[in-house]
C-alpha cells in the first residue's frame, strides 16, 4: 500500500477536459489498496480574475476579504475534480483547508501552517475515497479563512503529506523536473535526478521558480520525499530527500540559480553609532520589505558616519521608498541610492564546502567576461554574486559551461 | 437605533457597480447608531455557470460537492461587498454560512436550519461593521457545507433577523412587493400594503414567487417582520407580519395566486385495502416527491379497488414515473394516468373563513367562464382549484376581476 499527495497547478487543471486526464491518470496509476490526496490549485485564470473583479471594486486587493474572495477559486476545484473523479466510479470527496485541518497564523494574504489536524483526511481516506483538498488555503483559530501566500498550494501538499506521513509528496508541474539552470537561459541544462532538501532550499530561494522555498522547508521539517514531475508526461522527475545516492553526494554543485527580482539600496552616511543602521532594518521588516544581501562599509576618512549597501525584492521597491520617505525626516542620512537593475547568480551545492575552488571558479568565470561583482554573500552550500541584469543571462550560461560542461 | 438585515439577490449585486449602488443606497440610510447585517445572493448568472460547468463533468449535479461548488458564488459576493463597504469608508465584514454560524441539516441541496448561533455576528456589529454574510448556506455538524435549496437566501435573511431579534428583515427584490396578483397576468392587479405571514405563506405556497414559503414560515415561527420592496426605489414595499391594521383585516381575500409547475396523477384500480394507497405515498415521499391535492375515489360498482387522483410539481415527474415503475412490478394497478397540462388558480384570505360566499364566487366565475375544476382544496385561507393549464390566465384574470374589481 502507498499513501501518496498529488498536487497538481492551476494549469493542470484548467478546464474540465484537463480534470478528466488528471482522473484518468491518478486512476490507472492507482492499486485498490493505495490511499492519494489529490491537492488542487485554482482553474487557470481563476485567481487573476477574481483579482480583476476585486479591483473594480476597492484599491486594497489585500487583507481578510481578499482572502475571502480568492479561496474561491481553489473551492470551485476541488469540488470538480471530486466530481470527475465520482464520474469514472471513483468515491471522492472533497475537504477546504478549513475541513482538511489546516490551522494557519492571522496573518491574511500569507497565513504560515501552524497545525495540520488530518482526522478528517485519514477517516475519508480509510473509508475508500480519494480525497480532494482545497490549496493555497487555511483557517485561523477563530474561523477566519486565510491564503497561505505565492506558491502556497505546494505547501498545502507538502503539509499534508507530513501530517498524514505519506511516502510520498508528488508535484505536477509543466515542467518534468528541477534542473541545473533554467532551460530557456541555459538549452543544455540537465535535469537532476536527486538533490537535498537543503540544496533546493537554496536553489529556491536564490530563484529556481520550480519549487517555493516554504514548501521545501516543510518537506524538510517532515522529511517528506517530494517528487517533481511533469503533468504531461510518465517520466520520472526530480526527487527531493535528506539522503541521496553516493553518486549524486559527488556533485560539488548541484545547480545555478539567478533572479532578476532585485534591487540594490545603498544608505549613504548614517550616523555610526548603535541604533541607525538598526532602524533601517527594523522599518522595513515592519513593511514585509525583506532585506537580503547587506555590506556596511565605514569610511576611513569620517569615522562619525557608515554606508549600508543591501537589497531587496524589486517588487517591494514602492513599500521601501515609502518607508525611506519615512526615515529621511526622523534621521539624518546623506543620500539613499536606489538601483533597481540588479540580478543575483548563485551556484548552489551541499558538496562545495570544504572546496575553495568553487568560489574562485565562479568569479574567475565573471572576470573573463567582464561582468563586475557589486556584493559576494555566501552560505555554507552558496554563492551567490550581485551584477548587472543586462549581463545575467550571459553570467548564467558562462558558469553553468564552467561547471557542469567539463566534467 | 434600529437592528436591520438587509437582502439582496443575485440581480440586485450582479456588477461591481451594482454592488456600489447598493453600498451608496446602504450608507445613506444607515443612522450611526443603526446595525445592518446584509445577507446577498451570487453575482447574476453564477449559480447558472457553475452547474453548467458542473454538467461538463458529472451527470449527477447535486450531492455534496454540488453544495461545495455552488457555496463559492455567494461568497465572492460578500467578499466584495465587504470589500465596496470598506472602500467607501465603512468597516464592513464579509462571513460565510459557517461563520455567521448557521448549523442545517446533513441534506445537501435543501438543508434546513437547526440553529443559528449569531455570536460573531452580534460581536462583529458591535465592533462598528456592517456585516455581509452568504445567502443560501449553511454548514452540518460534521463541517460540511450545504446550500438551504431555492430561496435560501431569503431564508437565511429571515433566520439571522430572528436569531439577532432585528427590528426588520428587509428583501429587496426587482418588483416593489407583493401584489394581489401576478402583474404580468393581471395588469391591474394591487400591491399589497400588508399581508399576514399566513397568508403570505398560503401564497408563497399557491405560487405567487416573490417569498419563498420556508422562508415566510421562519418569520413566522420567530416573529420577524418582513418588508419586502424593490432595490430600485425608496417606496414602501409590502410588509408580511403577524398583526395588521384593522383596515387591512376587513379584505376577505388579499390575493390570487396561480401555479403551473403542477402535474395530476390518477392511479386506477388500487386493491381497498389497508396499506396500498399508503404505499404510493411512502415511495413518492422517500424520493422526495411532495403530494399536493388529494382525491380518493371508491368504485360503488367494484368494492375490491379504488382511484386515487392527486397533484405533484411538474418538475418532480421524472422522478415520480420511476417510482410509479417500481411500484407496478409489485402492486396490482390497473392504469396510472398523467395529465402535466394542468395548473392551480388560488385565492387566499384570512378573512374568508365564515364567509362561504368567497367559494361560491370563485366557482361561480370559473364556470360563467367555461372553465372545468378537476380539484377542490381548502385551507383555513384559501380555496384551489386545479384547472386546464391552457385556461390558467383567463381565470386568475376573471377570478381578480370578481373580487377586486368591484369593491
């Protein structure tokens, strides 16, 4: 017997036609005595229509009723899919995230998973249903429904998954799996067949879009195998575990990730003395403004004042301007440079620590081509290099040769 | 201060601007010490969508995933109206059928409410919100959503008013109340300034479709006065409520209600013997077939059987053929006859009772008319007369004329 979750994107399920093969799939696939969770995203379009809806009616798509509004739509899903399922003979019943036990924090628009109660789940699946569970969705303690942010129907999967310790997580996809770079940039990517939680952890945070960094955390935390597939095919995919064979454990690195959703803050003279540079940072955390790369310099010459150069998601540039708006007026700072045509390069592998020629590898390869390094940060199974956009792509492709077309 | 509920159906919040208007109506009435819940219906043609999309994949379009799909359309339309009543400066809340607490029935389809528990509704008011809840739902003592069936959302509106004890329940509908005939029929037919719920609910029952009878009877059961009047003007619509001025108490009839929506059955040549006629009953009851009109006829020159004849909705024929099916492989019938070209014409009056003319001169017309009467039955407040459907204008036309007409 297996106890399989099965989450499959919006897209997958975008239309009645593409429930049928989804059925038809999960059906053939399925001894008697294996249990699935079936985890469904909104049909297609459905979240950015309801958001359109929603801005015909108020500037503020955001908050308790956004989330009101947009869990809807993986509602009208899951009801479907339990339908089509019904349809070809197969008991079905489908659970929101309220009836599938999943307990969130208050925080509307980004609810984080406190608690996974999966009674309900476990007593439908032992009485012989597939069972069909809203993504992307939850409840707080005192009945209020919440979304669990970007890529939140991922963790929905993964959360299940630990709390009913299936053996397996799979995440459908339209692509067949996690590779060392992403195909479009990079045509001779490869596809990886094993890699660590703490490796696509950082592949997913430094911009592998495959996987959302919290769902591969939850997998980790749960010791969840999550498995990558592709929707359209039988291939098997990428497969995300603690342990992975002794021939991927030779891997130095495993991929190279870029992102291009960055911009660069520089916070020119603020005051050197406890408390400043502080502020700085607790402001924007107050905004959900994530800070990520920082370097402080002080200057020889004027001991009394420090610069921070640090970046930030170039989707939250607008709420940071307003919080340096904010600060200018209560703190005395020379000048805030902001640049938001900045990228990041990271190559990413559990097996470099220990191994110093990576790293120099890595900007011996953007030296060759011209490519300036603003910030260098590093973490025990990263680097990761800030560089101009206009020359991320070329930065990508040289480094991902380097490493991966030689052996 | 005044405790108000307010509801709007799917046509009053088909569009975000609609949804403004009524948000604008709302607010200008609205005195800072009034508490207003609003009960809405899906946006215009969602409920239609969404079993048209569900007919794309089942055949069987009711159930409990039916409920879980078809919940959605409500609760997109309180979302954004909470959302319209934030953005013009109100706290507004939006909660679906769980939320406000509305415990039904485990029958999908057509749960009833067994309790209503309007503690965060009253906390919500208190807090300075306009409260939007989701018509039509409900939520089982197992967690599962249900739909409360057509009408629901008048119901719900009528139910939170009792359980809060509001000064009104308020249905807004695109006609201006309820008229002592359809005007559609009867051009000159009268709106009705006050009704009784009793004979509002013999009239939701005889057909006339502004009320839903179920939900008439919860005004009733818990005492809710009822205006019902249009979403498109400020006149004063119709009020439904237990007592009514004495000039409205000296109407012997305050309307004539008609209903095609009827099917007559006559099965002959039933054994007399205790138990058959019973079991004709008990099957159509288990398959949710409601009798209506009933009439047992026994052969004076055959003792050994007899002829029933009686009225079902047309619309539960299909459902009622398979009963009959099933029933002739174990009964001895000698024909079952159906004739779904019949209709009901109505009059209803709480003042007709002691007044046997008011009979005499609804038959009397009918037959000054040409008009054959199949059926005969009698309420406290009212008479029917099941007629050729072919005839079923002419004779509410005659019957209004008799009756208001010349006073």
């Amino acid at each position: 017997m297996a106890l399989i979750v099965k989450k499959f994107g919006g897209s997958s399920v975008a239309t009645p036609d593409k429930m049928r093969a989804i059925v038809q799939r999960v059906l053939k696939g399925k001894k008697p005595e294996d249990k699935i969770v079936i985890v469904v995203s909104a049909m297609g379009d459905t979240t950015d229509d309801l958001v359109t809806l929603a801005k015909q009616i108020t500037s503020k798509t955001y908050g308790r009723e956004m989330d009101m509004l947009l869990t809807t739509g993986e509602q009208v899903s899951i009801a479907l899919m339990a339908m089509a399922f019904q349809e070809a003979g197969q008991k079905a019943i489908s659970f929101t995230g309220a009836q599938a036990g999943i307990k969130t924090s208050d925080s509307f628009n980004k609810g984080r998973i406190l608690a996974l109660k999966p009674g309900r789940i476990m007593k439908a699946l032992d009485q012989g249903n597939i069972v069909v569970v809203a993504g992307f969705q939850g409840i707080t303690g005192h009945g209020d429904i919440t979304t669990l942010g970007r890529g939140g129907s991922d963790t929905t999967a993964v959360a299940i998954a630990g709390a009913i310790h299936a053996d397996v997580c799979e995440i459908y996809t339209d692509v067949d799996g996690v590779y060392t770079s992403d195909p479009r940039v990079v045509p001779n990517a490869r596809k990886i067949e094993q890699i660590t939680y703490g490796e696509m952890l950082e592949m997913a945070k430094l911009g592998a879009g495959v996987m959302q960094p919290r769902a591969v955390e939850m997998g980790s935390r749960f010791g969840v195998p999550i498995h990558v597939r592709s929707t359209f095919s039988e291939d098997e995919g990428t497969m995300i575990q603690e342990d992975c064979s002794m021939e991927v454990k030779q891997y130095l690195i495993r991929g190279v990730a870029s992102d291009k959703n960055v911009a660069k803050i520089t916070v020119l003279g603020i005051p050197n003395k406890p408390g400043f540079a502080y502020r700085v940072f607790a402001e924007l955390a107050e905004k959900h403004v994530d800070v990520d790369m920082i370097v402080q310099s002080v200057r020889i010459a004027n001991e009394g004042v420090t610069d921070i150069t640090f970046t930030i998601a170039r989707t939250d540039l607008e709420q940071a301007k307003a919080v340096f708006a904010n600060l200018r007026k209560e703190m005395p700072v020379e000048d805030i440079l902001i640049d938001d045509k900045m990228a990041k390069v990271s190559v990413v592998g559990a097996g470099m620590a220990g191994h110093p020629g990576i790293a120099a590898g890595m900007f011996g390869v953007l030296g060759d081509n011209g490519i300036n390094i603003e910030i260098i940060s590093t973490s025990e199974i990263s680097i990761t290099c800030l560089i101009a956009e206009d020359v991320i792509d070329k930065a990508v492709k040289a480094i991902h040769a380097h490493f991966f077309d030689e052996d």
